[in-house]
C-alpha cells in the first residue's frame, strides 16, 4: 500500500525543508514546489492527500490555488500557511474553500494535527468514491425536509462536514441547531471522534475556565484532581458552543486565544497543550447587533462566523410538517401502534404559525397522543392556541397566573373613611402574604414579557429593565421554565 502524498508549496526554501521532515516522519511522501505554476503542473501529474501552501509566492497569492484546488480536485484538501496576526487571511482562505489554516512561526504539533485530519478526509472522500462499494454508507441527516428550503440546508451540510471552518448557525429557538450540528460532525472524518455539546449561558461566570479548559489539582479550593475541560473532552472532534452570545467578555478573550492558538492551558498549570477540535457555535441571538452593542467581540465574532447556516423556522418550511409529524409521532408511539393526524389536525398543524418551532410541533404531538382515541389524533386533541398566531400577537403562555381578588382584611385593619369621604367608599383589599403577592406579580410581568418576545430572554430583560443575569436568577427564583 503507497503512502499517502503531500504537496508542499512554499517560496521559503527553510520552510520546506521543515515541514517535508516532519512528514517523511510520519511515514508520508512528500512533493515541494516554490511557486504557482509547478504546483498547478504537479496536481495535473498525480492525486495528493493534503495541498499545503503558503499565501505569498512569488508568481501570485495561495488564495488562487485555494480556489482552484476546491473548484477542480474536489476531494483534495488544501491548508494555507499565513503570516503571524493575519487572522483576515486565515478566514478568507476558509471561506474560498481551504479546510484549516497555519499560522507562522508553524508549530509542529499543529503541523501534524492538520495532516492527521486531512488524510481522514481524504480517506472518507476515497471510500465514498469506490464503485461499488458496499461498506460506503453514508449515515442519514437528522434534520428533514422535502420543502426547497430544507434540501438547501441539507445540501449545505454535506458540503460544510468537509472543511474545517469554524461554523456559526443560527436561527431562532427549537428550528433544530443542535441537530445540524450533529450532522455536519456525523457527515464528517471526526464522525468517530467526540462531539461536545456546550450551553454558554448555563455556566456560572466563576467557573467558566475551568469549564471550558480543566484544571489541575489544588488550582482552588475543591479542586481534588486533575479534570479535563471541554476542549480535551472535545479532542480530535467537534465543540458546539451553543448560545454563544451568552458569553461574558472576559471568557470571550480566552475563549478567542484558545482558537487562535489551537491551545489550552488548565487552570492552575504553567504550559499549555495543544487541541485539535472544529468549532461549531449557535445562538437565536443577532451576534452583528450584539457587536455593535458590545456586547460581543468583533474579533471573536470573524473567528466564529467564517461560515454561516441559517436554519429557517417552521412557518418557512410548511411543507416539512407532514414529513415531521410522521417522524415525530413514529417515534413517540413506538412499541404502542400506530397513531397518525386526521385531515383536519393536519390542516390546523400547517395553518399555525409555531412561534416555538420544531420543538413545539414535538410538544403538540406529545400532548395529542395522550388524548387521541383510537390512533386518530383531531383538532381538538391538538389544543393549538390561537389561530394565525404571530409574534406581535402571541397568546400569553399557559402558566400566566390568574390573579384571584385579594381577600377581605380582618376588621380591625379595615381603613376607616377618611373626612370628607363618601360613608360607602371600600377600603383598598390586601393580600394576606405580601412577598407572595410581589412574587405572583413579578412572575406574571416576567411572564407577559417572555411571551411577547418568544422566551427571547435577552429581549425580555431589555422590555423589563433589567440585565440578563437579573432575569436568569428572578426565572430560577419563581421556578419559570421555557415551554417544551
């Protein structure tokens, strides 16, 4: 069996040199040239495992070969070499089509990191190009959808499990981030390493760092062993840093360190150690609005958002609803027969608006299934809120509480009528517990404020006055939870 082939394409004689020892090591053969044209006559010679090329040469810049590389040698992967601070080249060369990037001085480590994940690409592009070959299954997406919007997105997946992009996703709550998430890793060569699922704003600010890099014994109180953070957990694989813009700034600086340098240092050790892992961030949020806000830093921001998948909401995609509800009610009744949607359930699913998305589709169907006779789930069955409901519009959520009318006082607190009033005025009622009664109130404020922005809680405290952390807590406080 050959070993796999690099082609090396640097003007720096020293450079070369280096990089072509590191790899012979490694047990691979290894072509150089110095310029543009004998790489370009090179790849029309022979089929390379990984195209490595500096961005400066002497005849023109890397950024064509990228191009040219992506477009015609589809199953090639191409890494560029930049210089030290040119973060702008790095995520130029990622969007025009390079898997993964070195900055210089380059380390070794990261040298052989690169290569690693390159010949696994460019083994997984091999299999799947066999004729024939009965062992190259692809594995089915998560996310489906026969509506054209849908089969963008899936279309988009598979070509975004090839690169080593940093990726951010957006869209709005429950439109299924985390499963694309999970596809473009399970699409990609790191399908058999880990994939780390992270909320950013479920982690107390305090313990951050040690989250995200580990620690070592004794770095703080409690702090019995060693422990690895989600970068190691992560190692080989892929990090999903979902609501990435609840970040707070000083975990967005270290957090911009660690995917710059590709390395980590724990909390309470003296050296740092090196990482390979593929970013992956999500958030409902507008991250350009909370740049401008400052709220997000900008160059944390480029790192993130080299490439961007929208995830359109359900009320976008109506034609998926079938499709899913089958999915979703096979599911939810395995082992207990079959259950399916009358005609008119089904016609009332695709005329409401799903302010929660996929995610209260699933909702709904759970809840019908409990009330449906005989496998047919009706309109009725659904409970749907009202019609047509829109984001300006939306029903108030079925937890408000209904305020009852606070009970007499005892006589002896009974105001007495003051001179001049009228002898058949009623004294203002009391509420017999008055921290019961503000917290009943401050619950449905918070309440009426989360359903008119769709349990959007940045905008929630924004319409209440307050900060981000002061609604986190006062939720927490008053047991308030996002409907499923």
């Amino acid at each position: 069996m050959t070993a796999p082939r690099i082609l090396i394409v640097d003007d720096e004689a020293d450079l070369r040199e280096l990089v072509e020892i590191t790899l012979v090591r490694m047990g691979l053969d290894v072509d150089s040239a110095d310029s543009l044209a004998p790489a370009r006559a090179l790849l029309k010679q022979r089929a390379y495992a990984l195209v490595l090329t500096d961005m400066r040469l002497p005849d023109g810049l890397g950024i064509e070969l990228v191009r040219e590389v992506a477009t015609e040698y589809r199953n090639t992967p191409i890494a560029v070499i930049t210089a030290f601070g040119s973060a702008e080249n790095a995520v130029t060369a990622l969007k025009a089509g390079a898997f993964d990037y070195l900055s210089k001085p380059v380390g070794l480590d990261q040298l052989r990191l690169l290569v690693q994940s390159a010949l696994r690409i460019s083994m997984a592009s091999e299999v799947q190009s066999r004729p024939h070959d009965t062992t190259a299954k692809e594995s089915p997406l998560r996310l489906i959808g026969r509506s054209a919007v849908m089969q963008d997105v899936r279309a988009q997946i598979l070509r975004l499990a090839r690169s080593m992009a940093p990726i951010a996703i957006t869209g709005e709550s429950g439109s299924g981030k985390e499963l694309a998430a999970r596809d473009i890793h399970a699409q990609s060569a790191r399908v058999d390493k880990p994939f780390v699922a992270v909320n950013c704003g479920a982690i107390p600010e305090a313990l951050m760092e040690a989250e995200f890099f580990g620690y070592r014994k004794g770095a703080f109180t409690g702090a019995a062993d060693d422990r690895d953070g989600f970068f190691q957990a992560a190692n080989g694989g892929t990090l999903m840093l979902d609501e990435v813009a609840d970040l707070p700034l000083a975990m967005q600086v270290k957090l911009l360190r660690a995917i710059q340098e590709r390395r980590v240092r724990k909390v309470g050790a003296t050296v740092e150690e090196p990482v390979d892992v593929r970013i992956i961030s999500a958030t409902h949020q507008n991250l350009v609005e909370c740049v401008e806000r400052g709220k997000f830093r900008q160059d944390l921001y480029y790192r993130l958002n080299v490439i961007e998948l929208r995830l359109p909401p359900l009320r976008e995609r109506r034609d998926d609803i079938d499709l899913l509800a089958d999915a979703i009610l096979t599911r939810l009744s395995a082992g207990g027969g079959k259950v399916t949607l009358s005609g008119a359930a089904l016609d009332a699913l695709c005329g409401y608006s799903f302010p929660g998305n996929v995610r209260e589709l699933e909702n709904i169907l759970e809840r019908a299934l409990a009330f449906a006779n005989d496998g047919i789930i009706e309109v009725a069955d659904l409970a749907l809120k009202a019609n047509g409901a829109t984001v300006e519009s939306l029903p108030q959520p079925a937890e408000v509480p209904v305020l009852e009318p606070a009970p007499e006082p005892p006589a002896e607190f009974a105001q007495e009528p003051e001179q001049g009033s009228s002898a058949g005025a009623s004294p203002t009622d009391l509420p017999l517990s008055l921290p019961d009664y503000l917290d009943q109130v401050e619950r449905d404020l918070i309440l009426r404020a989360l359903g008119k922005t769709r349990f959007n809680r940045t905008h929630a405290a924004e319409l209440l006055g307050i900060s981000f952390r002061q609604l986190r807590y006062r939720m927490q406080r008053l047991n308030i939870r996002e409907p499923d």
